[in-house]
C-alpha cells in the first residue's frame, strides 16, 4: 500500500514559511521500514484542494494531509475533504467536548470562568466539524483534534501539534506493516564519468535483478569533491549485493575510477 502527503498552505508556496513536513515525515516512515510513495503541495484554494483530494481518496493510499484545519476564513481543509466525498460536515461529539474541555482549562489558566456560549468560543466549535463518519487523531499539545476519513489524516500544520499525532497514526494502525518488505542500499562515487556511458550498466542490472532498483545522482563537484555520479542499488538484500558487486566489476572493467560510501 503507498503512502502520500499533502503539505496544504498558501505561506509555504509564497515562501513566507518553510516546510519542515516532508523531512520529517519520510524520516518517521524510515525508522518503521516504510517509505513515502508521492508528496503534493497546494495552496489555500478551494476547488483546487477538492480535485487533489478526490484523487487520493480515490488512489486507496494512505495519505496524511497537513494544514487549513482551523477555524479562520483561509481554512478550506476541512469542507474540501467533504466536498470530495459528498458528504456533509458534521459536529463531531467528542471533538465538541475536547475543545469545550479547552476553553475551560484556558479560562482556569488565566484566571476567568470561560463562557461556552459567547460568540468566539461558538466558532472554535467548527474545528471540531469533520466529515460525516470521520474519527478522532488526539492532539496530546491542545487537546483540538483532527481527523480520519477512508486512510486520510488530517492534522494542523503546527509541528509541534501534528508530529505526535502522525505518529500515533502509524504505531495505532499501521505497525503491522513495520519493517515488512527487507531493504539494502549500496552506493559509490564515480569520477569524471559521464552518465551516458554508465547508462547501460544501470539497465542491464535492473533487468536481471529485478527486485532492485539503480539509482544516478550527478554533480558537479564542489571544493572537496570532483565532478562525479552517485550511483548505487537498493532493494531486497540479496540482490543489492549481488547487484552492487556486480557493479563494481563492471566498473573495474571499464577502468573507471570510484569510491564506495
């Protein structure tokens, strides 16, 4: 099953914030023996989102959405998943109870009864308005949650709030998929070497190790390191070595200068 992500926001496509999603979630994935299939950015506009999410849903990923899950006019998250399914928002029971739980605490703290039913605290209650047969992610920062719909997970953008819910996600309902499919990686650096030329040593490896993938990552050298390829196999153990030594004796052959890392 393939794992994706939408990064949602207009201030990470205008460059006003960075994302720090991405990184993160592909290192969560590494630790468990899974790996991301597909990313996605999209702004903050409406049709667009809907179109992005009525693929995935329609993909059958697992797929794990960050951003535009609050309650502000720019927050389209959460009526786009509806839209993409047909269905309507509904005021989730215990998401309504979390946030009320919330303000209450947040008045204790500062010291004033909160009133449940004053305007601003009406509102809050749309965060808690998923789509209609949606479950709760907890949030253990705030105690606002986000949600789950047909292997979607919608959490905030705020690090700090969405990456322990993600990882409650997959160590919840995804650790039987830990660590399932045994993975190599082998790699080295060839010098002065065009890739043209290392090309057909990259096909022919595929072809008869069909449980790799080669992988060619040119540069152009820097201070400490001549213009050179990074080339390299990963897949089922087995075959990545043998691939891999392969690989090096073909190199040797052809009397091209490498190192291993």
């Amino acid at each position: 099953m393939a794992i994706g992500l939408i990064i949602i926001g207009d201030e990470i496509l205008s460059g006003k914030r960075t994302d720090q999603h991405f990184p993160k979630v592909v290192q969560m994935l590494k630790a468990r023996g899974l790996q991301l299939s597909w990313a996605e950015y999209v702004g903050d506009e409406p049709a667009r989102l809907v179109a992005l999410l009525k693929r995935s849903f329609a993909s059958g990923d697992i797929v794990f959405s960050f951003g535009g899950i609050g309650a502000t006019p720019d927050d389209h998250t959460r009526q786009a998943a509806a839209d993409a399914l047909g269905l309507p928002l509904v005021l989730h029971p215990q998401g309504k109870i979390n946030i009320q739980q919330r303000i209450t605490e947040m008045g204790e703290e500062a010291g004033v009864p909160a009133d449940l039913h004053s305007p601003e605290n009406l509102h809050r209650l749309k965060m808690a308005e998923f789509v209609e047969g949606a479950e709760l992610i907890p949030n253990p920062y705030n105690k606002i949650a986000g949600f789950a719909v047909r292997e979607h997970y919608f959490v905030p953008g705020f690090p700090i709030m969405s990456w322990p819910m993600i990882e409650w996600v997959l160590d919840t309902h995804y650790a039987h998929l830990f660590n399932q499919v045994p993975h190599a990686e082998h790699a080295l650096l060839v010098y002065e070497t065009a890739e043209s030329l290392l090309t057909p040593l990259m096909v022919r490896l595929e072809a008869e190790f069909p449980l790799i993938k080669v992988f060619s990552l040119p540069s152009v050298g820097d201070a400490q390191t001549r213009r050179h390829i990074e080339l390299g196999v990963k897949g089922e153990p087995a075959q990545a070595a043998a691939a891999f030594a392969d690989m090096c004796a073909t190199l040797d052959a052809m009397q091209a200068e490498y190192t291993t890392i």
